[in-house]
C-alpha cells in the first residue's frame, strides 16, 4: 500500500512538471529568432537594432508571460484555421472586421433563453463602428441596449441583457493580430518612439515565430484529439533546444520589404497548416517504433532534472522529418527581420540617427511583475497554445 502511494507521488510530480510553463519555441526558440532576425537587416536600420539585441533577445518571450497576467492575451498566440475551414481557406475572411461579423453573432438574453438577434447587413458597419470596434479583441462584448437601439431595431425592452457573442477570438486570432500590431509598428517608426519600436519588435517577433508553428493553427494542437498529447511542447520546445544549436544554420539572408503584408501573413498561416499532417503522422509512427519505456526518460534541462522525451526517440522523431523543424525556425527569422523592415519603409523610411544610439534599458517594475504572474503559474486560456 505504501508502495503504490510512492508511485502515485511519483506520478502527480511527472504530471507537474510535464505541466510546467513552456512557451512556443521554449525560451530558446523564440529568443535565438528575434537575435537572429537583427542580423538580416539592412544598414539603414541595423544600428538601432543591434544596440538593442539584449532587450529583443530577452523580451523574446514577454508575450508568453502575459498569457499569466492578461485575460485576452492567448489569442493571439495561434489561430485553429480547420475549425473555420480547409486549405485554402476561402471561407475565412483575411480582413479582421468581416471575419467578427462573419463567425460572431448578437444575442439577446431573457428570463429563460439566449437568442440570436438577426443583424441585417445595412447595420453592420454602425454597429461594427460604434459598438464593437473598440472591444474587437474580446471573446465577449457586452452591448449597451439603448447604444444598438438608436442604430437598429432589436425588439426593445424584451432582453435583460445584450452582447455580441465574438467566436472568432475562442480560435484563435494570430494573423489578424499581427496586421493589427504591424500597424502599431509603423506607427512607432512614424513617431520615432524608440520604446514603441523596440517593445512591439520583440512583441512581433514572437506572435510571427508562433505562426509559424504547425500546431499553432489547428483545433489538435496537442495532439488531444489523435492520441498524441504532448506534441506540442514535443515538436516546437523540446526538438530545437536539442538540435538548434549543434546543427542549426542561422544565418538566413536579407529582411525584404513585403508590399502586401495581409497576403505575406496569411501564406505563413497556410504553409505552417499544409505541415501540420506530417507533424502528426511522423510522430505517430515513431511511437509505434519505440517501445514505451524507451519514449521517456528523466533528462537535465537548465539545471533541473525533467522527465521528457529520451533522446534517440526525439532524434527519430525530428530525422523523420526532414529539416522541417530547422526551415520552419529560419522562416521566422527571416520573416521577423522582414516585418521590422518593412514597418520602417511603410512609415516612409524616417531617418534614425538621432534614437540610433538609444539602448533601451527594460522596466524592472514591469519585469517583475510579468515574471510574478508567470511564476503564479495560473494561466488564461489553454496551457498549450
Ligand atoms: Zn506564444
């Protein structure tokens, strides 16, 4: 009796720490990107970024903490295309607006029952203006009765309670963020903000690494609903902190100047979900290769002891898939390194020269707190992105 106990405290321990806060890339991943991505820029901006490697480096993985700390922050992190639609996802609208109205509908709660308000065409563009522009980003936006009622009839008086039911934002919103925090971007170069440059920067960088991720664009993202779990961490954590270094090429050429940005975004989207079979397949059959007890192993990670996937079967596993997981990690350099440059064109080229020699120091304050809610280990959202 006292045996088995032992072995269920075992178990619960492996459970927690298979559990622990991982973000997409891990730490490693995301912040080698948004290094390496300062290297494929241009001289005309290169100076800036280079005097802030350190603060891109480390923010690298800012937004993963504030999954902890923000209640809308996990959305942006993936999008689960196949809930809305097969490649190439003709179905799902590339502009953010049509997409809400789309796939969200309004609804109308009384004593007994939630029903859907029918919302014609010819008010969708006040009531998008008006009422839910400012709150786009929510899974819920409650509706102010009297507001919607001078735009459009709702059958007033019968509902105790209005709200625009945003079901967009349950699945996922990565592309459309990253046009919206693109424009911040140029916007920040507009103003030579140089905080602004450099916060949305590292930001950016590590929304763009996420769509890269095959497992970011699907319902299966951890591989629940195959008998898979634990790909997720297994494919974009665990396999490049054991081959990045050794093997990895990171020097990937020059950042471009993408003219059509909403079309650059959505293609990395498309080409990270045409991977994501082989993704699952690959992993599948390596488990069927390797007995059990040769899957997991205990294994020194930062100077603690984890229980992960062992070696030689990782190996089999990223083998089998070709260079896959290092192509996917040089795209999103080049791809970071290609919206910073291409923010700073869109903004009309200004000159850096006077914030040029600007090291931004980070907020300790702000630090801190992140890293206390991170630490706090409640997170928002689901756990594997
Ligand atoms: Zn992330």
């Amino acid at each position: 009796m006292v045996f088995r106990n032992v072995i269920l405290l075992i178990s619960i321990s492996i459970v927690a720490v298979a559990h622990s806060y991982a973000p997409a890339w891990g730490f490693y991943g995301h912040r080698k990107i948004n290094r390496m991505a300062v290297f494929t820029l241009p001289e005309t901006i290169l100076p800036l970024y280079k005097k802030n490697i350190e603060y891109l480096t480390e923010h690298a993985v800012d937004p993963d903490k504030r999954r902890y700390a923000t209640k809308n922050e996990f959305a942006r992190h993936y999008i689960d295309i196949d809930h809305w639609d097969t490649l190439p996802f003709n179905n799902v609208p590339r502009l953010y607006k049509d997409a809400i109205l789309k796939f969200g509908s309004l609804k109308g709660v009384t004593d007994n029952d939630t029903t859907t308000i029918e919302f014609s065409e010819e008010y969708q563009d006040n009531v998008y203006q008006n009422l839910l522009y400012e709150y786009r980003f929510d899974p819920v936006i409650p509706i102010d009765q009297k507001s919607i009622g001078n735009l459009m009839d709702i059958g007033g008086g019968s509902y105790s309670e209005v709200y625009f039911d945003n079901d967009i934002v349950n699945y996922g919103i990565s592309p459309y963020f990253l046009e919206y925090f693109y424009g911040r971007l140029i916007y920040a170069f507009k103003k030579k903000d140089v905080d602004q440059i450099l916060k949305v920067s590292a930001d950016i960088g590590h929304y763009i690494s996420d769509a890269h991720v095959p497992l970011h664009t699907t319902l299966n993202y951890n591989g629940q609903l195959t008998g898979q779990i634990g790909i997720h961490a297994f494919w974009e954590s665990r396999l490049p902190e054991l081959y990045a270094d050794e093997s990895y090429e990171f020097i990937v050429g020059r950042a471009e100047y993408i003219e059509d940005m909403r079309t650059y975004i959505w293609d990395i989207i498309a080409t990270s979900h045409a991977l994501l079979p082989e993704v699952l397949a690959k992993e599948l059959l390596i488990k069927q290769e390797f007995p059990e007890d040769k899957q997991f192993c205990f294994d020194d990670r930062l100077g603690k002891t984890i229980w992960t996937q062992c070696p030689e079967y990782s190996k089999a596993y990223h083998d089998s898939m070709g260079d896959m997981v290092e192509s996917r990690m040089q795209a999103s350099i080049l791809a970071v390194g290609s919206f910073w440059y291409s923010a700073w064109v869109e903004a009309g080229q200004p000159d850096l020269e006077v914030i040029e020699n600007v090291v931004l120091e980070t907020d300790q304050e702000a630090k801190e707190k992140l890293d206390a809610a991170t630490n706090d280990g409640k997170i928002y959202g689901r756990e594997h992105e």
